[in-house]
C-alpha cells in the first residue's frame, strides 16, 4: 500500500520491533477522546508532512481518535476543509459520544507555516505514559479480547489459540483492582472511587460464571454488564473530558 510511516493516538505501547521488520517507522502520538490539544494538533500535522511515505494513523478500533487525528492533519495541512475533515470521521465511524473530538475538528482551519516549523519533530517511537493510562489500555485490550471469545462462542477463538476465557476475565478483574490501588484514583471524584468497584464486581461475576460454564446467553449478559459499568465511568469521567 506504500505505507512506511505509522502514527499511533492509542494509548497502547506500539510493536515498534515488528514495525521495523517490515520497514516500518512507528510514531506514538496518544491522544484522549476529549479532543486534541494544539501542540499535538501540529505534531501530528508535522508527522504527516515531513516523515516519508504514505502515512497511516490508527487507533485502537479505528473509529474515534485516528480519524480524528487523520482530519485534524488533514485540515491544518489544507488537504480538507473543516466541515470535510469532520464528514470523514462520520464515514470512519465516529461516535457522537465523542463530541470533543469533532468539535476540535471543526475549529480547525489551514496552520500557518511558520506555526507548523514550531512543533515538536522528535517524533518518539513510543511516548511515556502515566501507569494509570497504562493500565486503562490494558483494560481495552482484555475487554476487546473477550468480546472475540463471545463471538466464538465464549471458546477460545480459531484464530487467536492464546486467548483463554476464564485467562482474560481474570485479566480485566486483575486489572480493574489495581486501578482502585493507584493514586490518580484520589484526584477524581468520589464517585468515581465507587465506580470502580462496580465494574471490578462486574467483572468477577463474568469470571466466577465462566468457571460455572454458565450458558452462553447468561455469560453474554455478565458481558453486558461490565460494559454497561465501564461506559458509565467513561461518560462522566472520559469522552468529554
């Protein structure tokens, strides 16, 4: 496809030595889902300019933050308009849950140049993240994966002979009580101190029902209900913020 440079705004840590198998370079540019700041705004914009090769700016699903991040570089290097580069996070698929990342878009117009040249070109590999951040990726990732068991039957997936059920579960529960241990817990609300445990809760039925070998249905419903936890924490703690 002519890619060579790959710019990640997940929070994951990218595989940067297959990258490079494939002579790939790999630029980690995480963003939220609140919207983009400026400085990252150009990083990226700048990424997209000066590095070589097709660029490919992806995310964890795809939908959300890397087409925004694609519309946002687009917009600030004239390629789309405001109102295009939002249409096309609308055709990746871009939830309205989100409304800051649209928004950030379409407050964007053409940078100018001399603005562009001040931006950070160091473009890291892989950029530090705090453990908290860290550790709420890993959250996706099990969550991700045991939406793939779910589609398998609640078996471990054909095509993915690493990922155990009753493994994965225990991963996000694992997981979810660490996140009650770490400090960053003390700078939100109360509240969300009382979200956590609802989801780790959640969480532990999901995995105390797949050592039962609970009927799919009801495993399917325990799912639901980690996610249904998890989205609540996220709307008052995440997506706008």
């Amino acid at each position: 496809m002519g890619v060579c440079t790959i710019v990640s705004v997940d929070g994951t840590t990218p595989d940067v030595a297959t990258a490079k198998r494939y002579g790939l370079r790999y630029v980690h540019m995480p963003i939220g889902y609140h919207g983009i700041d400026r400085e990252r705004q150009l990083e990226i914009a700048r990424a997209v300019r000066d590095l070589p090769g097709s660029v490919y700016i992806h995310c964890r699903h795809g939908r959300h933050c890397g087409p925004a991040a694609a519309a946002t570089a687009a917009v600030l290097l004239n390629l789309l308009s405001a109102d295009e580069g939002v249409a096309v996070m609308y055709q990746a698929g871009t939830s309205d849950s989100y409304p800051g990342l649209c928004a950030c878009v379409q407050a964007l117009q053409r940078a100018p140049a001399d603005e562009l040249e001040q931006a950070p070109a160091d473009f890291p590999e892989i950029s530090p993240l705090p453990g908290f951040v860290r550790t709420m990726a890993e959250l996706q990732t099990a969550y991700d994966h045991l939406i793939q068991i779910r589609k398998a039957g609640w078996r471990v997936p054909p095509d993915h002979p690493d990922l155990v059920p009753l493994a994965e579960a225990r991963r996000l529960e694992k997981l979810l009580r660490a996140l009650q241990d770490d400090p960053e817990r003390e700078m939100h609300a109360a509240d969300f101190a009382r979200m956590l445990p609802a989801s780790s809760a959640a969480t532990h039925d999901l995995a105390k029902a797949l050592l039962r070998q609970t009927p799919h249905d009801e495993l399917t419903r325990q799912l639901r209900l980690v996610r249904d936890s998890c989205k609540s924490c996220h709307t008052a703690y995440r997506d706008d913020r």
